[in-house]
C-alpha cells in the first residue's frame, strides 16, 4: 500500500536529522494499538499532545495516541486541556485506549554522569525520588518535549544526560550511567493513552465513558448531587479528577470516567438528568465511548 493510502496516526515524537525518534512511549503504545494493522498505518510524529489534537481535529491523521495518566504521576493535563478544546473546535472523540509498562533508565553519550540532565517533565515525576537525588547533587533538570527528544538531544550532546527509555538507548547508542537499571518509583509503573478520532468508539459491552463538567460553584453540594446522578442510575465512578480553568480563581473542570458506553441505558439516562440538573454552568461534554483496557491488569505480586 503507498504511503499516502496509508491510515494516519499521530503520536509524540521529535523530528531528527536521522528522521522521525521513534522511541518515544506514544510510539510503542500506536505500534501496540493498530498492531493488527501495522502494514496499513503511516505513523506520524508530533511534537505535543495539543499538535496530535489539532492534527486529528483538522483531518490532518485520522487517529492520535496521546498519554493521559500514568499510576505513579497521575493524570496528563496538557492531553486533558487538549482534547477539550479539540473537541470544542473540532468535535474530536476519544475512541480507545491502551496501556504499556513504563521502565526509565539514566542515560549519556559515554556513560558517565553529566552537569545536566533532560527528560520529558512527566518522566521525571515517575522517578521523583531518583531526580531528587540529582538535584541534591548539583545536578541541573531540564524538561524537553519528549523522552525521545531528549535522549537525541543527549546523543548530539556529549555534556547532556538524559532520563528515557531502553529503545533510545539503543537507537541513540546510549549508555547507562553507572550501570543504573530501571529508575521509576514503582516497577510496575504504566502508562495510559487515549486513542483519539472525529468518529464514535465502537459499543462492546466492556465500555469506559468520559465527560467534562463545570458545576456552579455557588450552588452547595454540587458534586455530590452531581455524582449522585450516576449512582441512582448504578454507574461506576472511575476518575474524578479537577482541572483548574484558566482566567478562574478556585475554579475547576471535573473530568469523569465511568463504566459503560453512552449507549447503555445507565449512562444515557445519567447524562439526560444531568443535562437538566441546572447544576452545571454550561452543558456537560461528551468527550466519548470506548472499549475499555484495564478492566483486567493486575499488578504482579
């Protein structure tokens, strides 16, 4: 099939003089979800999550990979702010979802440690401890847009080191910095991503949805009789997670993920009610439907 026949899919990674990094965590998880599709997907590398929304929204790819929460630093906000407004501008969807283990090593050019250190900024918060100990040494933290980004910036510097992933080491003929092995805070750290579309996720029967709330903040118990509403229709709260709105003192957007598909006749009765509370300040968004992944992921004992 020719490239420019070939389904689009955007993911977050730097352009280098070798072409597109391909060893950022948003590629591995767009090589894991379109898998069964691999040799019919042209992946497309974006330097930010807002660039795969807009891209997805303009119909410049037809999917983006965006990472939205890790299970040690929590939710990804740049990607919540992004599809907000992607879907405001575009009606952008979240479509699926998938999830990949996340390993971090501290890497240079020759091996040895280096007066500054660069990673993505939600790379460091997953090895908050290690960082921490850089920092009490003297060792200066910059943030790049990536993890790929900054393991190239480390191959092209030989006075940079850089906190990334085995697949730059090896790309970007790294090495690891006194032998250290895997320096996030919690080996079995992972890492979820939003698939993200104009069109609707397909309905299985294992179904996560999302929305986006404003409630009143003047109004007492909002929250309450707002979750309230999913409990009388027996709808299972995944995340409620605030998200302060610019410009608004103390006020915030509350995303929240349940169980179910809005098809299901818990989640459509609860967005109906919801709709006609006079709770929110503008009407809740549907941000989508989707097959959910981590239902069954346990942590090994």
């Amino acid at each position: 099939m020719d490239a420019t026949e070939k389904l689009k899919v955007g993911y977050l990674g730097a352009a280098t003089d070798s072409g597109p990094d391909t060893t950022t965590f948003g590629f591995m998880a767009a090589k894991q979800f379109f898998a069964a599709t691999e040799d019919e997907v042209n992946f497309v590398n974006l330097p930010s999550h807002g660039n795969i929304c807009k891209a997805v929204g303009k119909q410049e790819i037809r999917f983006g990979v965006v990472a939205v929460e890790n299970v040690i630093d929590g939710m990804v906000n740049e990607t919540v702010r992004a599809i907000e407004a992607a879907h405001g501008h575009w009606g952008v969807h979240i479509t699926g979802e998938t999830v990949i283990p996340i390993e971090l090593f501290y890497l240079s050019k020759d091996g040895n440690p280096q007066p500054t250190v660069v990673s993505h900024e939600k790379a460091s918060g997953q090895c908050s401890r290690f960082v921490n100990q850089l920092k009490d040494e003297g060792i200066a933290v910059e943030t790049r847009n990536s993890t790929g980004e900054a393991a190239y910036a480390a191959s092209q510097n030989g006075e940079l080191a850089c906190i990334a992933s085995s697949r730059a080491e090896q790309v970007y003929g790294l090495n690891r910095i006194n032998n250290t092995g895997n320096i996030v805070d919690n080996p079995n750290s992972m890492t979820r991503f939003w698939i993200i579309s104009k069109e609707h996720g397909n309905r299985t029967g294992h179904d996560k949805s999302c929305f986006l709330i404003n409630l009143e903040q003047a109004a007492v118990g909002a929250l309450y009789r707002t979750l309230e509403c999913f409990a009388r229709h027996r709808c299972n709260l995944l995340i409620a997670y605030p998200i302060s709105i610019p410009g608004k003192l103390w006020e915030y957007t509350f995303l929240l993920e349940f169980e179910g598909h809005i098809n299901d006749d818990s989640i459509d009765g609860t967005w109906e009610e919801l709709r006609n509370s006079g709770l929110c300040l503008n009407p809740p968004t549907f941000l989508g439907s989707y097959p959910s992944v981590t239902t069954n992921i346990t942590v090994p004992a």
